[in-house]
C-alpha cells in the first residue's frame, strides 16, 4: 500500500511539473487586470449605482399613482340616524356594529417645478461620466504598477545573467589557482580565497534567482492570480544601447490636461457641481402639482334586522371622482434655501480648486519622469563608461594575476568591480526605460512592447 501510494504521488507530482507555465505578454497582462481586478470591478458595481441614479432622474416625470382600501368594524354606534330607502328616519343606531369598507385609486403629477426634474437628469449622467474617467484613471495606475514590474522581471532577469557570467569566471580561477597550488607556484590560502569568492557569487547567483520570483510574485498579486508558480511573462528585445530621448515636457503637459482621465473627472466636477446651485435655486419657485382619484365606500349593520343595499350597489352609489390642481409657494422656510444655494457655490469653488490641485500634481508628475528619463540616461550612460573600465581594469588583472604580478585579492576586488559596474549599468537602463514609458503614457502613446522595447 506504501508503494502504491509513493506511486501515485509520484505520477501526481510529475503531472504538476509537466503543466505548461502560461507566459504573459504585457498586452495580456493589462487586459486581464482591466477585466478582473477587484479594485475596477468595485468601480464597475459603484457606476451601476451611479446608472440607476440616470434613470431614477428620469422616471420622476412620470406620475405617482396609489391604491388604497380599508374595512372598519364600529361596535357601539351611538346616535347615528338610521332612514329608510325614502330617506325617511326609523332610529338611530344606539347598541349597533356597523362593518364600513372603503376603496380608492389616486394619481398624482407635477406639472412644474422650475426644471428641477431636468436638472436632476441632467447632473446624473454627468456623474456618470465622472465614475467612468476615475475607473480609467485607477485601470492607468494598475498598468503603469504592471509596466513596472514587468521591466522588474526583465531587469532581474538580466542581473541573473551577470551573476551567472561572475561564477564561471570565479569557478575557472579556483580551477586555475588549484593547478598552480599543485604545481607549488602559490599558497593553500589563496586556493581557499578562490573558494571563497565562488561560494560568494554562487550566494549572489542564488539571491538573483530568487530576485526574480519575487518580481514575478509581485507581477502575479498585482494581476491577482491564484499561483505565481504558474506565472511567466514573455521576454521581448531589450537593446544593449539606448538613445537619448527628444521629449517635449510642454507638449506632454499640455496633452495630459487635456486627455488624463484625472483632469476630465475634475472638470466633469464642476460641471456636476454648477448643477447643484441650479438645482438649489428652483426651491424658490412655486411647485405645481395635477391629482385625480377616484373612489366609494360600503357600509352594513351586523344586527337589528336593519337593511342595507348590497355591495356592489353601494360601490357604484356611492363612487366620486376628484380633479384638482394644487399650487404650492414658498413664502418662508428659515432661509434654507439662501444657505443651499450658498453651499452648492462653494462646491463650486472647492471643484475648481481640485482641478488646480490635480493639475499641479499631474505636472509634478511629468516633471519628475521628464527628470529621471534625463537623469537616468545620464548614469546609463556613464555606467557603460564605469563596466568598459572595469573590464579593461579586470583583463589587466586578470593578465597580471595569472603572471603573479598581482595578489589573488587585487583580483578578486577587480572583478567585484566589473560585477558591480554591470549591475549598476542595467538598473539604470531599466529605470530609464520605465520613466520614457512613464512619459509615453503622458503624451498618450499605448502601453505595449509589442514591437520589443525601442527607446
């Protein structure tokens, strides 16, 4: 049974490993995030509300209408009159129960109340479209997170490569200073100082590999997916050399005021907010209002032998119709109205404020990329010249060492250097490719590398 069971597992895990990993493309990874993230999909479910909110606004033209019926018992009824089918009275009705039933249908419509209605309307699809730029504003923050740690994965990725590249060359000088130890040619301890620095890349090595699942995990958590393990991303073209880039931190500025999801909900918030002191205003108008109704009643005396008409005799006797219009004018109500229509202009301000604010962040914003691109292009570049250094310094190291001009820890400390120098380079390369994606998203370019990344 152990053996069966060892089996199975065995096959079980097998299969595990054998599953294809699905490798995500960032086209991919922003569509899936777009359709599944629960942040949008809690927005998506609020602008359902704000859509009901449309067609609340409307159906209030339409008019309200009302059913009502009732049935009372009476025990006890004093001094009623009781007559006769000649309206003749026969007594009254001391000691009597009298069962009373009742019914009516009535409607009711306004007519006019300054517009109030329209308005209504009128600021309920505004706010709609109000929800919309701030679902399209947080689904540009979660691609621009994606496009991120995406270049994460491909920057530790690379580093994993250079930390591989740092062990071969640490491995084949332990390899080296073996033969010359046992050739007596140099000392035990500096065969030990070899092993050393390669049980130190190695530990680097490690670390760079674990670098990248982190990356991929947080990729994953970000897209919200059960299983990183079960995650990759497709690796695209990633150039050795980068231009510098012609940007235009005016035009870029001046595209995003106009197109930012951001600004446009701000200024959709004036508008909404403009709204509300028309809204306010109608309050001093008068309100006029149309009802018809129509309805009867029954009544009967449970004892005494008094006689009524039947039911429905007495429904169709007894039935009235109602027509009216009602007229209602404000005259006074404490000057809640003068302090509503104050509030709604202060909003007013307030929203004109926030699009100053949102500006003046959305720019800050562009500065500071327009900054780091110019910035980080500027170390990229001097980094190459910091890694064409460090080889040279490592090849002469390397000579000189081999020819024992130098000591294992000259050399050892030179290729640090390079390692060093290589890191520093690609980190910059990919800081400055994510702050140009940064502005390419500003200036309203798409966030793809479809194509392979082309600075």
């Amino acid at each position: 049974m152990k053996k069966y069971l060892l089996a199975v597992a065995g096959i079980c895990v097998g299969f595990l490993s054998a599953q294809e990993i699905k490798e995500w493309t960032l086209q991919e990874m922003v569509d899936y995030a777009a359709e599944n993230n629960l942040t949008l999909e809690n927005a998506r479910i609020n602008n359902k509300l704000v859509e009901n909110n449309i067609l609340a606004a409307k159906r209030q033209r339409l008019p309200s209408v009302n059913a009502n019926f009732d049935n009372n018992l009476i025990v006890g009824v004093t001094g009623v009159p009781i007559t006769n089918s000649n309206q003749q009275i026969t007594g009254t009705t001391n000691g009597y129960q009298l069962f009373q039933n009742s019914w009516g249908v009535g409607a009711q419509m306004t007519l006019y109340n300054r517009g109030k209605y329209r308005l209504n309307e009128e600021k309920a699809n505004i706010d709609l479209s109000v929800a919309n730029q701030d679902l399209l504003a947080t689904l540009n923050d979660i691609s621009l997170n994606i496009v991120n740690q995406y270049l994460n994965v491909l920057l530790n990725r690379e580093l994993v490569a250079t930390a591989q590249e740092q062990v071969k060359i640490s491995e084949e000088q332990l390899r080296r200073n073996r033969v010359l130890y046992d050739g007596g040619a140099i000392p035990l301890s500096q065969v030990y100082e070899s092993e050393s620095v390669v049980a130190q890349d190695k530990q680097q090595l490690a670390t760079s590999k674990i670098n990248v699942d982190e990356a991929k995990f947080n990729l994953a958590q970000l897209l919200q997916l059960p299983d990183y393990r079960e995650f990759d991303v497709v690796l695209v073209d990633v150039p050795e050399e980068l231009t510098p880039a012609l940007l235009d931190m005016e035009e870029i500025t001046a595209y995003a005021f106009e197109h930012q999801p951001k600004i446009k909900g701000a200024e959709l918030n004036v508008e909404s907010a403009k709204l509300d002191i028309d809204l306010a205003k109608t309050d001093y108008w008068p309100t006029v209002n149309a009802n018809y109704s129509v309805g009867t009643n029954y009544r009967t005396y449970l004892n005494g032998g008094i006689e009524s008409d039947g039911l429905f005799e007495q429904w169709w006797d007894n039935h009235s119709h109602s027509i009216g219009l009602g007229v209602n004018i404000p005259i006074f109500n404490k000057n809640l109205t003068d302090l509503n229509v104050e509030n709604a202009e202060i909003r007013v301000q307030a929203a004109e404020s926030n699009i100053k604010l949102r500006k003046q962040s959305l720019k800050s914003e562009i500065q500071s990329a327009y900054f780091m691109v110019n910035s980080s292009y500027e170390q990229f570049k001097a980094s190459q010249e910091a890694v064409r250094s460090a080889e040279l310094s490592f090849e002469f190291a390397e000579k000189s060492f081999n020819a024992g001009k130098i000591t294992i820890y000259d050399f050892n400390k030179a290729s640090t250097t390079l390692f060093t120098a290589k890191s520093n380079m690609l980190q910059s390369k990919y800081n400055y490719i994510f702050r140009l994606k940064v502005l390419d998203f500003y200036a309203g370019k798409p966030l793809t590398f479809e194509n392979g990344i082309n600075p």
